[in-house]
C-alpha cells in the first residue's frame, strides 16, 4: 500500500535524494541544483523537475524531468530520466 507517509516522502525529496535513487537504479554521477515536485503523472509516477550546470562546461543551467515509479508489491522505488 502506498501510505501517507511514503506519499510525503516521495513529493519532498531534495537533490541529493532524487540522485541516490537514479543511482541505486542505475544511473551515475547525477547531480542537480535544484529539484521540484511537480505532481504525479497518468501513469502513477511522481514527476520532479531537476536543474543543473550543462556538462559542456558553457556555465549555462540545464532541465530534465526525473520520473519516481512506487511498486507496492516489493515496496521499493525505482528513478528513471
């Protein structure tokens, strides 16, 4: 079951949360400035908005969406880009 308290986890997560989730789920070397949670999409994901420096080096910031998946059966979170 997806609790209250799993909710308010998963919408308040910071930077460093959201990029340890990309890790444990595969990715590497995430880092972000900032992160927003912007709602839970159709499909049940929960959707934060993400900035950081372009990787290019021109001092620019970028944006990228990060996607938060719950599976209820193992009570474990997956994060995808």
């Amino acid at each position: 079951m997806l609790t209250a308290d799993k909710v308010k986890t998963l919408t308040t997560l910071d930077p460093t949360g959201l990029a340890q989730f990309l890790q444990a789920s595969g990715y590497s070397g995430q880092r972000f400035s900032e992160a927003k949670f912007l709602g839970i999409t159709n499909g049940g994901q929960f959707c934060y908005s993400v900035t950081f420096p372009d990787e290019s080096g021109t001092g620019e910031v970028e944006t990228s969406k990060v996607f938060l998946a719950y599976d209820h059966v193992n009570d474990s979170v997956t994060a995808d880009i």
